[in-house]
C-alpha cells in the first residue's frame, strides 16, 4: 500500500500551558523513551469519507494545553 503525504504541520496549544510539569507513573516514564512523530489516517471503508484535518488540527490544538 502506497502512503503519499498531502501535508505536514506543526501544531500547537491552542493557548498558554501551564508552568508547572505533569506527574507520570513508572509505566509513562519507562514507555515515553520512544517517539513515533507521526500520524496515519486512513478512508473509512464504508460509509462516507467526512474526515476533516482541520478538525483534527484543532482537537490536537486543544488537546495540547495541559501539557
């Protein structure tokens, strides 16, 4: 199956993160030596094909703050 990418950005908090860290277990910090830059999204194989990056960009934008 061949990949072809349509676009790449940078997303970012969509406002002002906090100053502080954010406390991970054992587990989070054993598996985070990893990083996977990436993210891969494919049709659906049914039904209508209604994805939208800029829904996904703005999900991801706020998902950010927190952290």
């Amino acid at each position: 199956m061949a990949v072809e990418i349509l676009e790449s950005c940078m997303v970012t908090p969509s406002e002002a993160t906090p100053k502080h860290g954010v406390w991970l277990s054992n587990l989070d910090l054993l598996v985070a030596r990893g990083h996977t830059p990436t993210v891969y999204i494919y049709r659906p194989s049914s039904g209508p094909a209604s994805f939208s990056p800029d829904v996904l960009k703005a999900a991801l934008s706020r998902a950010l703050v927190p952290f």
